[in-house]
C-alpha cells in the first residue's frame, strides 16, 4: 500500500488518551496504519496538502438501516410515531430483492463517507425475496468502507402478537443457522478487519425471549458482538410492560443482554436504574437524535448515560426515519438535543465530536480505531474551513459549531475514498440514477 504524507494541517484533533489538538502537523500514513505524527516530516510519499484544514480521525456510525435509503420521505409515514410509521413501510419493504439491498446499501455508505464517516454498523433484520447479508458486505467491499453488518432478525409476526407482517418473519432456527454461517464466512476478529459480524434480532416487539437468550448464547460462543433496538419510544415502553412484565432493562439484563460485548441503538426511554445497570456492564448505546426527533420518540438522557460512565456513540439511523444519512449533522444534534433539555453548558462541541469519532469506536469495540495516534488505523477525516461555513470562526476546530459538513478528504485503512469532496471507488452518479429508477418503480 502507498505511503502517504498528509501536510501541514491547520489543526488536528487526535481524540488520543490526552485529547490533544496540535496545529501546523504532518501525518504519515504507512500500511494501513499512523506511521508518524509530527513537523516538517519529509519523505518519499504521496503528498496531500492540508493547509487551511482541520483534520479528525473518521467518524464512526453505531447503528443503521443501509436498505431504507430507498425509502425516503414516503408518504403515510412521514408524520406517524414508530409503530406506525414501521406498518407503513413494511410491506413495501417486503417487494425489495438482493439488487435492492445492494444499491441501496451502496447509496447510504456513499452518503457516509462524504460526512466524514470511516467505520459503519448495519442491522439488517429482513431479507425478502432473496435478500442476504451478503449484498450490504458486497456493498461495503467494492466502495471501501470499514463494515460491521449485524445479522438482524423477526421471528413474531402479526398473528402470533408482534407489529411486523407474517411475511417478512423467519423460523427462529434457519436464523441462528444463517447467523453462523454469516460468522464462520466473513467475521474477521484481527486488528484493522474491515468486515466484523454480529448478531442482532430486531425488537422486543418483533422476536421471542427465546430467540434473544439464544442469540446471545450463539454470539459468546463465536465471539461476535450482540445488537438490537430498546426504549426507543413510549409505545416501547408499554409493550415491554404488558407482554414480559418488566422495563426494557431487565428484560435485556434477564436474557444475557447486558455486558461489554452488546449495544442497544436508541434507549431514549431508560430511566435511572437502567443507566446505572448499563454503566455497571458496560452496555453501549447507539444515540440516533435525528431519528428520535423526526418520530417523536423523545431526547435520549446523554448526558446522564455519560455522567455514569455508560459508553455511547452516534447513529444515523436508517434513512426512512431520519432522511439522511450526515453523521456529522447528527452529532451536531446531539449536542443541541443536550442543550436544549439540559442546559447550554450540558455538551460542547468537542465532546459531541468526541463522541461521534472514539466514542463510536469504543462502542463497536474498535481500540484500532477512532483516535489519531501512531500504530491507530489510518482512518482520517480532512474538513476544509476556508470556506463560507467557517468565515469568521474564531475556533476552526469547533466545526459542529461552524463548519463544514462534507469532508475535502476522507481515508478507510490508509486507502483515499474522498478525494476533493468525490467518492472515489465509485460511480455515484450512475449509482444515484438506478437507485432513483428502483424508488419510483416501488413508488408506482
């Protein structure tokens, strides 16, 4: 792989244990991997100039719907709480195919990428008409994206009690099977993998008890991550309640749902003792504040869950809830959304980027990742700040305060995916345009 030498940037914020920002710096980049940090580093290499720009490591997105970018702004759901607006949208979900799951998929990580994003999660939990796994990892491979799939799931469908149609559920043993197959075939546990698998039923509305205990139990075996949606919104809640008894967080504790291994996309809805039982297991969360506000679920408790100790990252959320797909503008809400409920010094701008970048990375066990340092994978993030969002900003490096929100720059292992605000391992035009022939053929 190249040597690349990225030069003189204005302003670097490394997210390292020190969180120590540093202005005028080179970069090495050698293997995949921060060779070097320092001034007026010489070499060889390819050269990529930086001046006028601030550099962070990538950011990275904890939890997503790769397949919904297909299903943006449809009507009949664009103003329905969470319930509703999932039976509004899962029969047309039921006529997608591989080719589908595919463009999409393609579609969504372009739009990461260009947010700055270097590492994605993906919960894919419905595979009609032949859909796999498989087609969002294809996807993945061929634009370059540092992928964590997660082998979703529904197993209740409307006649046995749960929201989605019978169409769209699976016998609860062909999942497991396909969950270690999907394991056995494509996780890759080693420092720098660009492609680990987890495991991920839906809901606690859409699966058994039985099917989350042994999906744990599958998941600890093979040493694979845990991943499903909890206390998202009040109608969670209740549901909860009435059907096993309990809060979302004993039902998840009871079923092996609790521990540094496992993360929950959403907990907008946990209450006291559900954060602390968090911060004592060390549960990430997956904190979608765009997709929280464009339902109506509510503001997730950040800034207690990071008082405690609770680890937590950002998500996007799948494109049919939040519309986009900008990590950047997410962890910008995010610090809004804690200012708003908790006060104007409840979150700075560097702690939301903190969050978006090491805090993602931790949640998705990733210490290779989410920090610039030196033997850190060489996923980086360059913003330029001479332009007009940035005029007059006397703090270039508070960028979710006033900055851009597409990167000039963008590097996954070393290898340069953005270049001059391009994605460069793909035709995104061509990509665009059959993605908008799928969508009005779903429309119609």
């Amino acid at each position: 792989m190249a040597e690349i030498l990225i030069k003189n940037a204005s302003h670097v914020l490394t997210m390292d244990d020190a969180r120590r920002e540093m202005a005028g710096i080179d970069i090495r980049i050698k293997d995949g991997v921060i060779a070097e940090i320092g001034h007026g580093l010489a070499g060889g290499a390819e050269t990529v100039l930086a001046s006028g720009c601030v550099v962070t490591p990538g950011v990275v997105n904890t939890h997503h719907h790769l397949y919904q970018t297909l299903t943006r702004a449809v009507p009949g759901g664009q103003d329905a709480l969470l319930f509703g607006w999932l039976q509004t949208l899962y029969p047309i979900w039921s006529r997608f195919g591989p080719d589908e799951m595919f463009i999409s998929a393609q579609v969504g990580l372009a739009e990461l990428m260009l947010s700055g994003c270097t590492l994605t999660s993906d919960h894919l939990y419905l595979f009609p008409n032949g859909a796999r796994l498989e087609d969002t990892i294809d996807a993945a491979a061929e634009i370059g994206m540092r992928f964590h799939p997660t082998r979703g799931a529904m197993s209740i469908g409307e006649s046995d009690g749960g929201l989605p149609p019978d169409m769209l559920v699976e016998r609860e043993e062909d999942i497991l099977n396909d969950a270690i197959r999907l394991v056995d075939r494509f996780h890759d546990a080693s420092e720098g993998s660009m492609c680990r698998v987890g495991v991920a039923p839906c809901s606690p509305f859409s699966v058994s008890r039985d099917l989350m205990r042994d999906a744990a139990i599958l998941a600890r075996d093979k040493g694979v991550m845990l991943h499903t949606h909890l206390a998202e919104n009040d109608e969670d809640i209740a549901y909860s309640l009435e059907k096993f008894g309990c809060r979302p967080g004993q039902y998840a504790e009871d079923l092996g749902w609790t521990g540094d291994d496992v993360w929950h996309a959403h907990c907008v809805k946990l209450d006291g003792q559900e954060i602390d039982l968090f911060a004592r297991s060390k549960t990430g969360v997956a904190h979608c504040p765009c997709s929280n506000c464009r339902l109506g679920s509510g503001i997730a408790p950040v800034r207690a869950m990071r008082d405690a100790g609770v680890p937590v990252g950002l998500g996007v959320d799948g494109s049919a809830s939040n519309d986009a797909g900008n990590l950047v503008l997410e962890a910008r809400q995010s610090m809004l959304l804690q200012r708003v409920s908790q006060g104007a010094d409840a979150m700075s701008a560097r702690e939301a980027l903190e969050i978006a970048t090491r805090g993602g990375a931790e949640v998705l066990g990733r210490s290779d990742c989410g920090q610039i340092a030196v033997g850190k994978r060489a996923d980086l993030a360059i913003w330029d700040v001479t332009g007009i969002e940035s005029a007059g900003s006397w703090d270039p490096a508070a960028i979710l305060l006033a900055g851009p929100t597409q990167v000039r720059d963008l590097f996954i292992e070393g290898r340069q995916v953005v270049r001059d605000g391009i994605v460069t391992t793909l035709d995104l035009p061509k990509v665009i345009e059959r993605q908008n022939a799928m969508a009005q053929k779903l429309a119609s």
